[in-house]
C-alpha cells in the first residue's frame, strides 16, 4: 500500500508546518515519524536531559494529530533502518520534512538519507525552517529573503488527515538507558505550552523586558522563556513574529498609559530583534556545518595556544570558582537548564579568557547543560564570546562588575550558593575578605565551606585579553577575518557600519 511519511524533527508542532500541511493534501495516507536517533545519542552535545524533554513533546505533539485524526510513530532507530523497514512493509510514495540545521553529524546523515532516497526513487520534499535560508554562499541577501518569508502568515494546521495507526510501544528514558539531570523549574513541554508562554510574554511578562533582561534573577520572569520551545520547533518563529505584531497593533488602539504603551513597544521591539538573531545565527552554521569542531578563524584559534586544565575545567563547570556571582549563575543553569543571555556570553568569556581553556571543551558542556540547546545559535555564540571569529570586538566580561551591576545586594548569590547565605553584603561578591572571626560567624570559612578564588580574576581576564589581542596580531589571522566577515559578517547596517577592523586597535568592550 502507497503511503507518504511525514518525518518530524525539530519542528514537534501542528501550526505553521509546512510538511504536514502539505502531505495532508495528498491522497496516499500517512505515517507521521519521530525518532529518537541511537547515532545521535552518541554524539558528544547530546545530553539525556534533551532526549526526555523532545520525548514528552512529542508526545504532546501526538496528542494535538490526535485532534485531527493523525498517530505519531515514535521510534527508537536510525533513520535509514526506519525509512527501509516501512518500505518493504508499505511503499513510500513520498517523505515530507522540514530541513534541518546542524552540526556535521545531521549534515551528514541528510546526506546519506538523500542517497538512500535516490537508490529508492522515493522524492524528498524538504520545506525550510524558520529564517534559514539553504544554498547561500554569503550574506549578501539574506536578510530580504528572511523577511519576505516571515512576512507571509503562519500556515494552519490541516483539518484532518488519514494516518497509519502507531504500535502502543514507544521508546521510553528507562528503556534507552538514559539518567537525564533532574532540572528544577522545568517548563511544561509541548506546543499548547509554548503558546501560553508566548501569550503570558506579549500580555504581561514582556512589559519591562528590555530593563530587565540583563539581571538574571529577573530575566527568569520577564524574558520570554520560549527558547526550548524554539528548538524543539513547538513553536516557529513566524508564528511568535506574528502575534507579536497583532499584539503591537493592538497596543496602538488600546487605551494603556502613555508610559506602559511606549515600555511595550520598546521591549516588544527587542524581543523582535532577538527572533531575527535567532535566525541570523543559525544560518551562519547552515553555511558552515563544521562551527562545533572548528573556528571560524582558525588561523586566530591556533594562534592562542588555550590549554585544557583538568582542575580549572572542573571548577567552572561545576560552579566552584570561589567567585560568588559566577557560581551563582553556573549553579541556577546546571539546575533549570536556562540562563539568560548577558550570564551565558559571561560564562563562556571567564572559560576563554580568565581561565584560557579550549572553547570547544566549555561549548560541549554548555550545549548538555542548555535545554533550549540550538546548534546554530550555540556555536556561533561560542565562537563569537571566545574570540575565535576575528570580527567581533574582544568581549571580556568581570564577574565582579556583573555581579554588583546585577545583584548588588547578592540575593541572586545567595539563593543559588547556600553557604554563603549568612555573608555579610559587604562581603558577599568577595568573601575570601572577610576577616575570619567574620567567617566564623556567618558559618562560612573560606577554603572548608566555600572554595578559595581559583585566581586573581582581574589579572587573569586582562592577560588572557592581552593573549588574544597578540593572537590577533598577524598578516594571517586577519585575512581570514576578511574572509570570514564575507561569508558570515551581518550587511544589516552595512552603510552605516564602520569598515570591518580586523586589527588591534580593535577596543576591548569592557561588561
Ligand atoms: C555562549 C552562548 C550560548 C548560547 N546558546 C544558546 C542555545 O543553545 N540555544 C538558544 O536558544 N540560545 C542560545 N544562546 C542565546 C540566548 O542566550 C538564548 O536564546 C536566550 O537566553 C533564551 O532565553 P529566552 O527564550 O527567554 O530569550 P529571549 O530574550 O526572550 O529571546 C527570544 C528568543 O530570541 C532568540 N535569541 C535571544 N537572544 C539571542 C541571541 N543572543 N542569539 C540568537 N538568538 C537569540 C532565542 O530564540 C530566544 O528564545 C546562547 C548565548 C550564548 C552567549
């Protein structure tokens, strides 16, 4: 019996998927597939933790076909062995999916599965995801591509469709043998999810998101929180570009004080920006699939000899620096799988240039511990907060002045490092000062309860800057920064944009 096979990815939603709209006009009826890949798991940016929460979305995406008369297949296999076996029980007619942006492992395995197709005759029809745009070889056009495409509405679900059946058994995290972390705060999965959050962003969260981004112990509450949604693809970035303009148009009819309205379409404002990064860094690894592995300047990274410490590695990953406002955040990401932003970029900076350890070490890890991990986004952020791209300005961020900027007071410290919860506030970003009758009465001595500073973090980070801007200083390197800024350097702003600097004189933005 003919049937088409709706292959679903990263992309566990009904609304505004293209593939499953498309393959439900069709006459030949359906197998809708997921599944959990054992060549993926193998990989070393897979952690358990993302397996058990695309596992629960995909069940919830199986609960919303089931509204519309579909079944989802949800296999534990290779994707050459799955597509094999049903088509020696049925025929496939045709496979629907959208394409996929990845590290080299996915590059490599579509390509297999366009051979495999080929040797089949079964045709392939991939739709393209979000803002990524297949086939450039620069950045010339893509933003007025990615904005016509986001311009068009969202696609509706199908009203029904006529689908194969799936078996009862589905692969579970015991039956793989996965022990995924247990995260504290974990979001609720699956697309009706990701629309509530969205909607309690755009209607109330969202108002101060612009102010209140930065800090972490706010940006919990007042960003979005729709990254795991993203990258599970339970939500499409036209969908949420979407109602966020419904939403702004309905702000400007709406009778709201003159001062709410304006914080309103200032940080909605924001939000659409950082949808449009979202794309703009992904495909920066469509067109370069190798980001995970190697620098975009790799002239630049072999230049900056960093080296693995076993003990220093350990320290930052575990959140045991001896830097208060550092283990704070690195503690709350091991435990809900979710930093904001500005936390993320210090992280990743204190492993490149205070502590001078590989990024691809610290990516790694980051990539297992980050629920929301999105290749693209991932890499590209990595590269460019560990100066490995030569065209961005060194960013070496100081944990203390974070810490005073973000959580003076050190409540964010305190909740997230229990021993240090009696310091005095004066203390707090620097304990190792307090005298010890000090630490004796806040039950806290430094060195028993709390580690000692690793190092000296101010000298640390401006060695490690002054490293990288000696790095920086050759013929090499900076052509290849030219090269790099001609393939992956955004052409947003290009006529107001300064000439690309590839050299020393380069400032260092001091965070
Ligand atoms: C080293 C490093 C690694 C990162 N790794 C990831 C990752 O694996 N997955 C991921 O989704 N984000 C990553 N980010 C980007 C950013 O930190 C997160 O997208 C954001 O914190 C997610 O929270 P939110 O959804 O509440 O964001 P919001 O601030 O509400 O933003 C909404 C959406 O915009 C996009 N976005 C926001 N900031 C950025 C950015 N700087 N670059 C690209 N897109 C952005 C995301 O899709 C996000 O969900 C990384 C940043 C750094 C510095």
């Amino acid at each position: 019996m003919p049937i088409n096979v709706v292959w679903f990815k990263r992309d566990l939603r009904i609304r505004d998927h293209a593939p499953l709209f498309e393959a439900a006009k069709e006459k030949d009826p359906l197998i809708l597939l997921y599944l959990v890949e054992p060549e993926r798991l193998a990989q070393p940016d897979t952690d358990p933790t993302h397996i058990e929460w695309e596992l629960d979305c995909a069940t919830e995406l199986d609960k919303n076909l089931e509204t519309i008369g579909g079944s989802l297949h949800i296999v534990y296999s290779n994707v050459i062995d799955c597509l094999s076996k049903i088509n020696d029980e049925y025929r496939i007619n045709k496979i629907f999916s959208h394409q996929e942006t990845g590290t080299s492992w996915s590059y490599e395995r579509d390509r297999r599965v366009k051979e495999w197709c080929n040797e089949e005759g079964v045709p392939w029809k991939e739709f393209p995801s979000n803002g990524v745009i297949r086939g450039l070889m620069n950045r010339d056009h893509w933003k007025g591509l990615r904005d016509k495409r986001m311009l068009k509405s969202p696609i509706p679900p199908p009203d029904s469709i006529e689908s194969i059946p799936a078996l009862e058994v589905k692969p579970t995290i015991d039956s793989m043998g996965l022990t995924p972390r247990k995260l504290t705060q974990r979001p609720i999965p699956g697309e009706n999810a990701a629309l509530e959050t969205l909607d309690s962003f755009l209607n109330s969260r969202g108002e101060s998101y612009r102010w209140r981004m930065s800090s972490p112990a706010e940006a919990s509450h007042h960003c979005s929180r729709l990254s795991p949604y993203f990258s599970t693809g339970c939500l499409s970035i036209r969908s949420a570009l979407w109602k966020t303009n419904q939403r702004k148009a309905a702000l400007g009819e709406s009778n709201i004080g003159k001062k709410s309205k304006s914080s309103w379409v200032k940080s909605l404002s924001s939000f659409q920006s950082r949808l449009a990064w979202h794309c703009h860094f992904i495909q920066k690894l469509e067109q370069e699939p190798t980001l995970d592995s190697i620098a975009m300047n790799v002239d630049l990274d072999s230049r900056m000899h960093r080296e693995f410490d076993e003990n220093i590695f350990h320290a930052w990953a575990t959140g045991n620096t001896g830097w208060p406002f550092f283990d704070a955040c690195m503690r709350q990401l091991i435990s809900t799988g979710w930093i904001n932003f500005r936390m993320r970029a210090m992280i990743m900076s204190v492993s490149s240039y205070t502590l001078w350890l590989p990024w691809r070490d610290s990516g790694l890890h980051l990539a297992r511990l980050f629920l929301d991990y999105e290749p693209g986004i991932h890499w590209s952020q990595v590269g460019m907060q560990s100066g490995t791209t030569g065209i961005n300005s060194i960013r070496a961020y100081s944990i203390h002045k974070q810490g005073l900027d973000h959580d003076p007071n050190g409540d964010f410290i305190k909740s997230w490092v229990p021993s240090l919860k009696n310091v005095p506030t004066e203390f707090i970003h620097q304990p190792w000062k307090m005298p010890l009758v000090t630490q004796n009465e806040s039950g806290c001595v430094i060195g028993r309860d709390y580690p000692s500073p690793m190092l000296d973090e101010s000298k640390s980070r401006r060695e490690g800057v002054a490293r990288a801007y000696s790095a920086r200083r050759n013929e090499k390197s900076r052509e290849t920064s030219k090269k790099v800024y001609e393939k992956h350097g955004s052409r947003k702003n290009r006529r107001r944009r300064k000439p690309i600097r590839t050299d020393d004189t380069l400032q260092t933005k001091l965070f």
